[in-house]
C-alpha cells in the first residue's frame, strides 16, 4: 500500500515537473508547439498544427544545438512546415515559395539558454526513447550512409550529406549536432509512435540497419564545427 501510494506520488511528480517545464517556456510557444503530449492524434491535428511537437523535445535535442539555434534559427524544414503549405510548380519539379516562409522568432542569449533549459525538461517516456537505442558502434557509418542514399530511399525526403536530397523532412545536413543518438534510432524504428500520421514511412528495418543509418547521421555535422 505504502509502495502503492510512493509510486503514484512519484508519477504525479513527474507529471508536474513536465507540465512546470512548460510553463517556464514563453505562452507564445505553445500557440505552435505542442508542449505535452496532444490527447487529439487525427490526422487534422497533425496537418494543422502551426510547428513540430516539442513534447519530447528534451530526449530529442542536444541542447547546445537548442541554444544556439534559438538565437539564429536556420530552416531545419528546407520547403518550410509544413511544406505542402510552400511549395509551388516548377518548371522540373515543385520548389518551395519563399515568401510563403515565415522566419521562426529569435531570442537573445538568456531567453535562448532558459528556453533549452525548460526544452531539456520535456523527456519522452522511456519506452519511445529507450536509453541505450543505438548501441554506439560507429563502424557501420559507410554502411548507413548507402543505405540512406540508395537501399532505403531516406534521402528521397532529407537532405543529408552535402545538403543533397528531399524537402518534405527536415534537414538532416547536422543531424549529429542537433539530435541525440538513442531519439535518431528510435525514430527510424518506428515514426508512427511519434505521431501515428506522420508521413515518414516505418520501413521495418531490421536492428543492423537502425544502428548502420544511425552511426551515419550521427556522424553528419560533427567534422565541421
Ligand atoms: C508562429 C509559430 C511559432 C512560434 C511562436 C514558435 N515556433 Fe518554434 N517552430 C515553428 C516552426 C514552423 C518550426 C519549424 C522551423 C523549420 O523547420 O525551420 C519551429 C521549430 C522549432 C524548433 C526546432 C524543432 C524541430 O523539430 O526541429 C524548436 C526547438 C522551437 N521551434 C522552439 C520554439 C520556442 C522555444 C518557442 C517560444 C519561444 C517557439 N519555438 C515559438 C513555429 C513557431
Ligand atoms: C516520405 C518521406 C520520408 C522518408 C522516405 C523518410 N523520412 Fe524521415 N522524416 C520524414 C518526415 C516528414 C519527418 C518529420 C516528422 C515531423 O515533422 O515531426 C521525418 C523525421 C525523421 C527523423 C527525425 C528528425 C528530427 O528532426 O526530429 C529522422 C532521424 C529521420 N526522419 C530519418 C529517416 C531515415 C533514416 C529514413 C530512411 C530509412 C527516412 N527518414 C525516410 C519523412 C521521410
């Protein structure tokens, strides 16, 4: 009974510290970003949502990435978010309309390091981002890299080495210096856990190629900073 009532006061806990993390984020964040997990999952949520979720955002980002890029948010969604908002016909293919692309807000320096502080506060449950999910072996980089580019078509959506490749995802140039490892693997295993809309296909990879495409991404953006 005692045991019974530890953990739910330790669950309630939890609740609180996230819910308090939000609340440490400027109001006008959540007018585009979903800080706690959405109770609505239709596929309408998902097309009218202004930004990306930031309800895991915390197992998501590194946060010195989170600090920098909130002082000079560069397009991680090359077409714009979502792209099918900003993108005209082109002559070969569609390109994406500038200016139908509205630069995200910029915070000076405090505002940016107490926004990645609250940011970091915003764990995902452990079993959507198990601790260990990419098991580190960096070897099998080259591998992943011919499996993003040719055998699993990721490229097709991201842009990855030198910038080359789809618009519809976000960029994944500095995927190493942006995303923590262990959320990259959860991520590619199984993207409808996210969200179950989302329109990034779960290719059902088998756990040598999670960890291949993982060791590769990263790996991108490491070298040059
Ligand atoms: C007017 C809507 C809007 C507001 C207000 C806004 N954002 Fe955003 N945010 C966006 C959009 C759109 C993107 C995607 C930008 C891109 O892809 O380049 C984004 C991206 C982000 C990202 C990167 C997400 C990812 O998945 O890569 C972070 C972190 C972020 N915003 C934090 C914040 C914080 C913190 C605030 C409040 C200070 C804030 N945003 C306010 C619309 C907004
Ligand atoms: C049909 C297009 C499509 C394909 C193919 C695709 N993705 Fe994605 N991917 C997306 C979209 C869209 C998102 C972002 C979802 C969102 O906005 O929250 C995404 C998100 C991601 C993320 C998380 C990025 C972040 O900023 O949080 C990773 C990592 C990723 N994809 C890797 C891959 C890999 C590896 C492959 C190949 C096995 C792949 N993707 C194939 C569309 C695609």
């Amino acid at each position: 009974m005692k045991g019974l009532l530890l953990a739910v006061a330790g669950l309630t806990a939890a609740f609180l510290s996230s819910a308090s993390a939000a609340d440490k984020l400027d109001p006008s964040c959540s007018g585009c970003h979903a800080l706690v997990k959405p109770t609505d999952t239709s596929l309408d949520r998902l097309l009218t949502r202004k930004g990306p979720d930031l309800w895991f955002a915390g197992s998501e980002f590194n946060k010195d990435w989170l600090v920098s890029w909130l002082q000079d948010p560069k397009p991680i969604h090359p077409a714009g978010y979502p792209y099918f908002k900003t993108i005209k016909k082109g002559e070969k293919n569609d390109v994406p309309d500038p200016s139908k692309i509205t630069p995200h807000p910029k915070l000076n320096k405090a505002d940016a390091e107490a926004a990645a502080e609250a940011l970091m506060n915003l764990k995902a449950p452990a079993d959507l981002v198990p601790a260990g999910a990419f098991k580190g072996d960096m070897k099998g980089a080259r591998m992943g890299a011919l499996a993003f580019v040719k055998f699993r078509g990721c490229v097709a959506c991201h842009q990855g080495e030198n910038g080359q490749g789809g618009l519809s995802g976000p960029e994944l140039t500095d995927a190493g210096t942006r995303l923590q490892p262990d959320f990259i693997a959860a991520y590619i295993t199984d993207p409808q856990r996210f969200d179950p809309h989302i329109w990034m296909p779960t290719s059902n990879l088998k756990d040598l190629d999670i960890q291949r495409l993982t060791a590769f991404l990263v790996q991108l953006g490491q070298g040059d900073k």
